[in-house]
C-alpha cells in the first residue's frame, strides 16, 4: 500500500513540491490509464482536500466521468459545454475564480464555488480533463496550474 506523506506547511507551493514526486514514483511502472487516473485523482484529494477531484475521458464527442473522489457528479459533458468541455474545445487550462461567473457553466453541484480544468494530452490530442472544484471561491492560480500540469504531464506518457 502506497501512501502520501507531505511535509508539514501552509506554502501550497511547497506541498506540490512535496507531492509531485511522489505522484510520480506512484504511477512509474503502471501502464493502466484508468489506474494512474484513480490514483492522481486519490493524491491530490489526499493532500488538498479539495471538494471534488476527478477525470472525464474523451469518448467520441462526449467526455464521460472517468476515475474521481468526491460526491457524486454529471456522467455525461459535451464538447466544449462548460469548463469541461471547454478545456477540452481549446486544450487549455481553464481557471475559474467563481463558476457562477462562468458562461455556460454545468452545475453538477451547488457546493461548487470554484474550479481549475486542465487538458490531459497524449500527443497533442486532448484525450481526458482533470476537473478539480473548491467549495470557496478564489482557490486556485497559477501555481495550481502550474504544478498540476506537471502532474498531468506524467499521465499523457
């Protein structure tokens, strides 16, 4: 059994620096998407907290829920519907301060304040998106985005 051990801090810089090789030797050896999706998705809830992490996978025109953590949620996304969707039309990282504020956004919870959707790629072609919501508003930036993409990163090789 594999475990998380981060280091005691209040830096959300420095508890990504804690997690990312950890997250890394997690998934060396594991060629299994949906396992490795699971187990990022199991990390980074473990370490933040967040109120929902989880994947939707690219299946023809529809992103499907995929390997998450967190209360239920929407099954289906279509292209470029909501900051899902909208992260996989363009393959860009979307960060949304207050989804309320988001045109078009898909309510799958009223908990759900704020949001970072990051584009997962292999070979350039967006085949999943890691959708990760706060129940506050405001919590996430450049270095959620920057480190995740990192994570990501481990995911589309």
């Amino acid at each position: 059994m594999q475990h998380i051990n981060l280091i005691p801090t209040t830096s959300k810089k420095e508890r990504y620096e804690s997690l990312l090789p950890q997250i890394k030797a997690l998934l060396s050896g594991e060629s299994d998407p949906i396992a490795n999706m699971a187990n990022v998705a199991a990390a980074l809830k473990e370490a933040f907290d967040f109120w929902w992490v989880g994947f939707y996978v690219v299946k023809g025109d529809t992103l499907v829920l995929g390997p998450f953590q967190g209360p239920v949620a929407c099954t289906r996304i279509g292209y470029g519907k909501g900051v899902c969707g909208t992260a996989w039309a363009t393959g860009e990282t979307q960060i949304v301060p207050d989804v309320t504020l988001f045109p078009g956004h898909i309510a799958c919870s009223a908990y759900s304040k704020s949001e970072v959707v990051l584009p997962v790629k292999k070979e350039k072609t967006v085949v999943a998106v890691l959708d990760i919501d706060s129940e506050f508003l405001n919590s996430f930036d450049e270095t959620d985005q920057y480190f995740i993409e990192q994570i990501i990163a481990f995911l589309g090789n």
